[in-house]
C-alpha cells in the first residue's frame, strides 16, 4: 500500500496488549522486519488474522525472522509465553495496517469533510455539523458491530464488551479549531483544501488529519479488528469521542457526571513517548478601551492574528491609513527589514499599499502551543515592532498603539505567545505563557475580550485522562497548526512597570 495508518497498528496493537492480562508489551519486532511485512501482502491477499498468518508462516520473512514458532503455537490454539503474545500483537498492528489501511484512510477523509469547528452562539451539542458527525460514526459503530451511544449530542461512546469489570477509556474528540482558508498554502504555492484529506508524499493534510479524528478512526477499526479476531478481552473498552476538546472542555466531565470514570484512559492525541500526565495552562487577558486617535502620522485601524490561543499563527496583519501610503508602505518595509535582521532573521516584515491603506505584515512560523520551539511567532513581533517604530515613524496614538507598548513593555515578545482582536467596542490582546522561558508560544485572534480557548482547566482531571497514546505518522497542518493539546505549563511572572 501506498500509504499505510501507522497510528492503526499502533491503537491495534494497544488494545490488544490490554486484551489479556500480559506482561508489558515490547517492539520486537523490527522496523525493518515490519517494512519487509508490508511490502509482501496488500488487502487483497488477506482474509483473516489466522489465515495471514497461516501465509506468513510458510514464506522465507517468518523463517530468517523466526517467527514461525510463535505463529504456529497461536494457530494450535496453545499457550503463549509472553515474548510470542508481544510478537502475536505487533503482528495483528502489522494485519491491521493491510487489511484495512486504505478504509480507515477512506474514512478519515468523510470525518475531515465535516467542519466541526466551533461557531460562535451555537453550542457544540446543537451544532448541525456535530449531529452529522455523530450520525457518521454510529453508522460506522453499527458496521462494526459495536455499541454505540450518544450522550445528549456531547460526547459520543462506542464499546466493546469483555469478561472482566475494569474499563478502559480511549479518548478522542470529533471537534477541530477554525481555520483561515487563505493560509493552507504550501512553499510551492499549492492551494488547499482544509476540509479535504490531500495526500503529498508521506504527509496528510486536512484539519483534524492529526487532531484528532484520526485518533477516532483508528480506534474504531481496531475495535473493528479485535471483535471481528474474536479477541478474549479481560477488560471492557469505551471509545469516547469529545466534542469540545478544543474549546470550553465541558464535555467530558458532564459525561462524567453521569457514567462512571474508566478504570484506565488512553488519549489517542499526542506523539511518543507516552504523557503520563498534563498539566493545565493560564491565559493572561489585558484590555484597551478604543480612543480617538491623538496625534499626526498614520493610524492603525486593524490589527488580526490568527483564530485560537493554542495556535501560533503563520501571520500577523495590521491595517494603517494614511495620507501618503506609498511613502509610509516604504518607509515600514525598510524599517521591517532591519528588525527582522537584527531579531533573528527567521521571519519577515512586508509593508505594501492595498487601496487607499497600507498593510503590514509580519509573517513567521505556524505551530501549535505544545510544540512553540518548533514555530515563530509572528504576533508578539508585530506588537514589538510597532512598539519600536514608534518616534522613528509618525503613528497616531490610540488602543493599537497602547497594546503594543504594553506588550513590549511587559512580557518578552520570545517567551510569550500573544493573542490580538479589534473588536468593538475594545480592543484586547492575551498571552498563553509557554512551557519553558525563551522559547516562542501560542496565540491567535479572539473576540469581544474572550479567550478563543478553554482557560483555566485541568485537562488531566476534566476529560480523565491519566494516560496518552499515539502512533507516528506525519500528519501536517499548514493553515494554523494543529493542537495536539500536550503538556502545557503556567507560569506567572510579574509584569514590570
């Protein structure tokens, strides 16, 4: 196969590790011996669990690799030592990843067609789109022949049942953060689709590709492979897909408040190694009343940065007026090009006349919160170089203008993530500190004074998750940074001045 859902054999191989009660589960089978796997079968030559192995039992892979004692013992229906059920379970990862690849690849691309972002006024539970997403899965649920059950439209359960009394929670949400279509643009100038899978290479694009509705499809096929296998299961599974992940975070502790909390929980959200735990994270919020602009030069009219405080932006836009926009566009791309040389040169200032305004542009790196070392942040330096173009260029004074200085004075624009909105009637900027000081952070545009994120929750203790779990494949959002909602931590400095 072309392209091959490694986080399927990854959430296969998971539950089946907990199927039974075994000794931990070791990778021993090697990355290449998996590669000369699934070179050698495709869906079409395989059936079964059984009789794929049954196949790979009698080729030369299962004789230099030394498999075919441990195949034999299982197909005999004989007891495993705990080295062959390890080998059993990457096997039944590696069956997975063949048989059914290219529909779960299928079934990703209708999850992702669905825009399951928030709207705003519109609770996630009366939103159309989430009824249509719900709908989609209990019919893959039904397929399956699972259970499935919808409640109140806030989170959706699907489970597997086994002998035992423990419960296994697998976490994932249906819910994705907005997008700005303009942005899902790559270096070659490719337009595409955020609500449409492209597949480029060895890399999936589409909002929720990564975050997260592939962590919904691969646990569903592996409950699909597990109770198709006829798996002895000594613990009851419970796939639970959230749908406000990515905003107020309610949904889960209200299916809490009515079902029991799972003995363990796995989050399908995340890359290796496994999180064992998650910390919380502080949104810190300031607000500028609008003003009539004071003084000559020109003004800023608009100032936008993205759209969740998870997110670092790709770009940052200011509008200015002024009566000569060809002078100052020039004026702003000189001064813009010293800045960025003089602050790193890993980000770009571009001025130029759009109409009758001249737009400002800071252009820096997309990432997500989890990952800020991996982004640039292209906010925090639109304010500092605003903040310090100030006396050398004429800028009338207003909301912009004290957000800006306030920005620079007090929190340094290479530890915090800066969020902007011009909304009427005041003008608000926020920063979502960082894991660790020095590195660059989240942040995008929010509305009306509100945090476009959940503040202030325990993500740990709110979705009850203790464990994470996640497979590799690169999976990549060019429009704003996928969230992963991985370890973030709060830290409070004192402002100065």
């Amino acid at each position: 196969m072309d392209f091959s859902l490694k986080h399927l054999a990854a959430a296969t191989l998971m539950l089946a590790s907990l199927s039974s009660y075994t000794s931990i589960a070791q990778a021993n089978i090697t990355p290449q011996q998996s590669a000369a796997i699934l070179k050698t079968f495709n869906d079409a030559t395989v059936t079964d669990f059984r009789q794929f192995l049954g196949t790979l039992a009698k080729s030369p892979l299962a004789k230099s690799d030394q498999l075919a004692p441990t195949i034999e013992t299982f197909l005999a229906n004989k007891p495993l030592n705990a080295e062959q059920q390890n080998e059993i379970h990457r096997l039944l990862g590696l069956y997975a990843r063949i048989k059914y690849g290219k529909a779960a690849t299928e079934t990703l691309r209708e999850l992702v067609a669905i825009p399951t972002f928030n709207i705003d006024g519109v609770p996630q539970y009366k939103n159309p789109e989430f009824l249509k997403i719900a709908a989609k899965i209990q019919d893959l649920a039904k397929a399956f022949n699972l259970n499935f059950r919808n409640i109140d439209n806030r989170v959706y359960e699907i489970s597997l049942e086994g002998s035992g009394d423990e419960v296994v929670g697998i976490h994932a949400h249906a819910d994705v953060v907005p997008v700005t279509p303009e942005n899902w643009v790559l270096e070659d100038g490719t337009r595409l689709d955020p609500f449409k899978v492209t597949l480029i290479g060895d890399r999936m694009y589409g909002r929720g590709t990564e975050d997260d509705k592939n962590g919904i499809v691969v646990a569903l096929y592996a409950m699909k492979i597990i109770k198709e296998e006829k798996l002895p299961l000594a613990r009851n599974f419970k796939l639970l897909v959230d749908t406000t992940e990515e905003t107020s975070g309610d949904a889960i502790p209200y299916y809490f408040e009515h079902n029991p909390t799972p003995n363990y929980n796995l989050a399908l959200d995340g890359g290796y190694p496994v999180v064992i735990a998650e910390k919380g994270y502080g949104t810190v919020m300031a607000s500028f009343a609008r003003r009539a602009a004071e003084g000559k030069g020109a003004e800023i009219t608009h100032l936008t940065g993205g759209l969740a405080t998870n997110q670092i932006p790709s770009t940052s836009v200011a509008t200015l007026v002024s009566e000569q926009p060809a002078e100052l566009a020039a004026s702003l791309q000189k001064a813009g090009a010293e800045y960025a040389k003089q602050h790193g040169g890993n980000f770009q200032v571009a001025a130029k006349v759009v109409g009758k305004d001249v737009q400002l542009t800071v252009t820096g790196v997309s990432a997500h919160s989890s990952e800020p070392e991996s982004g640039v942040n292209p906010v925090a330096r639109m304010l500092d170089f605003i903040n310090s173009q100030d006396g050398k260029i004429a800028f009338k004074h207003n909301a912009f203008t004290d957000g800006a200085r306030y920005a620079a004075d007090n929190w340094a624009w290479t530890t915090w993530a800066t969020s902007w909105a011009s909304a009427f009637p005041t003008t608000s900027w926020a920063a979502d500190h960082l894991p660790d000081p020095g590195q660059r952070g989240c942040q995008d545009l929010q509305a009306g004074g509100q945090p476009a994120g959940a503040q202030g929750q325990d993500p740990a203790s709110a979705e009850g998750r203790n464990h994470r779990q996640a497979g590799g494949l690169e999976q990549e959002d060019p429009g704003g940074g996928e969230h992963r909602h991985q370890d973030r931590r709060t830290y409070v400095p004192q402002p100065r001045g």
